[in-house]
C-alpha cells in the first residue's frame, strides 16, 4: 500500500530535535562536570566533608 508523505510529520521532527539536542548536551556537561567533582573528591579528601547520618548515631 503507497502512503502519501505527511508535510506535518517532517516539521514535528524537526521541532524536536532542537530540545532534544539540548537535552543531550546538558546530560554530557552534567556528566563531564560530575567526572571532575569525583575525581576532585579522589584526590582532595579535605574538599569534602563527610557529616554523619542518622543510621551511625
């Protein structure tokens, strides 16, 4: 069966991929920026401070 090609559906993709785009690299700046901290916390333990929980009272 031949199905005519939907004018709409080409712009609804588009729209999309702008957000998702943008999406997408905030996720990798996220993760880059995540990498770092923890890599930070390796390496420079006084950084960071641990504050105790109620499980360890």
């Amino acid at each position: 069966m031949f199905r005519t090609p939907d004018p709409d559906a080409d712009r609804s993709k588009a729209a999309a991929a702008g957000p998702v785009l943008f999406a997408a690299v905030m996720f990798i700046v996220a993760g880059v920026l995540d990498l770092l901290r923890g890599i930070m916390a390796i390496a420079r333990d006084e950084v960071f401070v641990s504050t105790p929980t109620a499980s360890s009272r």
